[in-house]
C-alpha cells in the first residue's frame, strides 16, 4: 500500500500541478536567507507562477461555519527557532512521518503565535513539518498548504500558525493535536489506547463531515481530495480535524462540472471516475468520506493486501452487505459492540451506499451527509438490542484477520498514493 506518486514521470513544474494556488507575492509568502534578509517571491513561469485570480471571489454561503481570509496570515519563522523548538530536530520528537517529510513535536513561546497572552515564557506545544530534500512535489504541497490553510478557519480544520522558507528549508507549523490521527486509533495495537466508542466514532464522522461541506461550501469551492483517516486528527477532547492539504484543489469555475488534473490521492478512497479519468469533481471527496465511514463502522482498513482474495479491498467486500441488517452485524467493528442500534449503524451503512454510487451526480452534497449523521446521533433507542448470543460469529469475522488488521507494524502512509497524469 505504498504511494503512487512515483508513478508519476512527468516534470514537476508541470502546469497542471495546483495551477490555482497564490503567486507568494500576491499572498504574502515570504523567504528568508540565513543572512536574516526576507523577501518575496514571484515569478511568470516554473512552480512560482500560480495564482487564484486578480479578483478571487472566496466566500462561505454559511458564515457561523468558519471563516475564510482574504489573505494568509501566519507568523513567519526562522530556521533557527524551530530547530531550538524541536530540540535540534531530535529523533525522540519526531510524531510521525509522510510523504512530505517527518513531523516533530515543538515547544514555542505562547506569546509568539498568541501576542494576547497573559504572559511569556509560557511554552506551548506545536507540531512542525519538514520538508524531505527528496520529496517529489514537496514544494507544491508546502505552498498549497500555506494558501489553503493559511486562508481557510473553521473548527474542523487543523490550524495552521505559521511557517519558515529559509534557503533550501521548507517547514510548516500547525496547532498540537494530542489525540494523534484517527488511523491510529482505528487500526494500530496500543495497549494504553482506549477503542473509540460508537458515540466518539459519529462525533468525529460529524465534525469532518462539516469540515469537508465548509470547504464545498465556498464560492469558490475547495475539493479536499485526499479524505482518509491519517489525515483525520483529534485534539484533547477528540474533536476532529481535517489535515494536510498540499493536494487540495480549487473546483470547477464557469460553469464546469469538474476540473481534469493530474491524478493524485490514495488508492482504496479516491473516487472511481478521478482514477479512471482525471476528472475530479466536488463529490470525489464524498466518495472518500463514504470510505472511511465504512472503517469507522468495521475497523477495518479500506485496503489490506493481506487479507484473504476476495476481501483485500472492503469497499467491494462489504458492499453487497450494506442494506442487509443481519449481514451488516457481521461487518461491525466488535469492539464497539452493545454501544450502538442497529438501527443507527443501518442508517449510516444506507448513507455509506449513497457516498459511493459511481455517478459522482448522484452523490449526496455534504450538507445532507451532515444532516444524516445528525439524525443517526440523535437515534437513542436501546443498544442492548444489538447484543446476540452469537457474539462468537461477530468475533470470528474479526479475527480471522485480526493479525492482517491489528499488526503492530504498519507502512508510515496509509493507504496507497497515487501521481499519474489525468487523461
């Protein structure tokens, strides 16, 4: 389940990469030299050159739902002050790694990202990514995500507070969500780790849902295009944000259905019509929140080459189950089992079926799946009546591939990345 943006053999400057982001200029990106001079970046051609618009039309037909800035404003940081908050980048601080680089855990003063507080000295937490050197498309995904998350403010959405374009360093510096990723604590054996229960599971399927209808939302719409749950991360109280977005993408404009793009994603949550043709539409990423809905039911991983033929990729596996009640309890996740109705995991497996129809037109918008999920946490009938005698057969099921599932050794991506070039 590696990524597929090796597969990609094309040139990085490509314009058809993220054509949409800023020019660092207009957006207010700046570079520094170790000398300490800052300076801004523009250019007509090459990665540099991408722009919004001159007249970028940004707004939220929902404003109580976030809020989104004309501009990025980030603090700007130097080089050196994040190598001293990570401690010289020591391996004990690292909190994972991706395709971008590895992320380390950082302490700042609070007064820097915060210049209200009461006082400084006081350290805060803060999670930094940094760029590998032989990152494919680093660059692309540190501007993208400056430019997005640097404009984009909503409760569900991971904040990011600033970051450093120091000579060949590219880091970027996010809020600490102490919880970690939603993959960790669907898939990854850790004693000290509780389960999620069903309720946390449908608070977090309800906070990304509004996360991802508050970037469709916009005016100019923002198609996330990586749904999954390693880039679903959770605070201290387990609320949910959406992360990473070096691949999100502007929608279609004019009047289009779609845009066509360079395919990039992850295999086993991308849309069927963006792999097979390019053609990526704002629904692409319903398809993806299906997906993971389908994980957070079972606990299982939407692809796992070491389950047995025939059941490596859940989605096609689980499927013709879905509308049926008694097979359904088969396919629940057993650790959550007596904390749900059976009426409430229906409704949801009904909502999995509409997310994933292959017309991306016959999709739900996710204003809807919001208004479902709100539904099914409402649905308050007694759990109990989802306990069965054959409690055997609902382990069985699970731990058949329990070992597949639940090894302590896991890839560092989740799921498998793709990069080739849309049709």
């Amino acid at each position: 389940m590696g990524n597929l943006v090796g597969c990609y053999t094309g040139s990085t400057s490509s314009p058809d990469v993220i054509p949409e982001i800023f020019t660092p200029s207009s957006s207010g990106i700046s570079r520094s030299t170790t000398s300490g001079k800052r300076y801004s970046e523009s250019s007509s051609s090459g990665n540099s050159g991408y722009s919004f618009g001159d007249h970028p039309s940004f707004e939220v037909t929902s404003p109580q739902s976030g809020e989104i800035l004309e501009k990025p404003n980030l603090r700007v940081f130097s080089f050196a002050e994040l190598k001293s908050a990570t401690k010289n980048f020591r391996p004990e601080t690292v909190l994972g790694e991706g395709g971008f680089g590895r992320v380390y855990k950082g302490w700042i003063d609070e007064k820097i990202v915060s210049p209200s507080a009461s006082r400084s000295g006081c350290k805060i937490a803060v999670a930094i990514k940094k760029l590998n050197s032989e990152s494919v498309q680093g660059f692309e995904e540190w501007q993208s995500e400056v430019n997005f998350l640097g404009r984009l403010s909503h409760c569900n959405l991971v904040k990011l507070l600033g970051y450093c374009w120091e000579d060949t360093e590219l880091l970027l510096v996010y809020e600490y969500l102490p919880k970690g990723s939603l993959e960790n604590h669907l898939f990854r054996r850790n004693p000290s780790m509780e389960p999620l229960s069903w309720d946390r599971r449908i608070s977090i399927a309800l906070g990304v849902a509004r996360g991802l209808a508050f970037l469709h939302n916009s005016d100019k719409q923002v198609i996330y295009r990586d749904f999954k749950a390693s880039n679903i991360l959770l605070d201290a109280n387990y609320d949910a944000k959406l992360s990473d977005f070096g691949l999100a993408k502007l929608g279609p404009s004019a009047g289009n259905s779609h845009v066509t793009t360079r395919i990039l994603g992850t295999y086993g949550y991308a849309a069927p019509e963006y792999v097979a043709t390019g053609r990526l539409y704002v629904n692409s990423d319903v398809y993806g929140f299906g997906v993971v809905l389908l994980e957070m039911l079972t606990g299982l991983r939407a692809l796992d080459m070491n389950r047995p033929k025939g059941r490596q990729n859940l989605m096609e596996w689980a499927k013709p189950c879905l509308s049926n009640k008694k097979k359904l309890k088969t396919f629940m996740d057993p650790r959550i089992d007596g904390q749900y109705s059976l009426k409430a995991a229906h409704e949801l497996a009904q909502l999995i079926l509409k997310c994933i129809v292959l017309d991306p037109k016959a999709r739900p918008c996710m204003n809807e799946v919001v208004e479902v999920i709100q539904k099914v946490e409402a649905i308050k009938e007694n759990p109990k009546e989802n306990q069965t005698n054959n409690g055997r057969a609902f382990l069985g099921n699970h731990k058949q591939l329990g070992s597949c599932r639940r090894s302590s050794y896991h890839p560092r991506h989740h799921g498998t990345k793709m990069g080739m070039r849309g049709q």
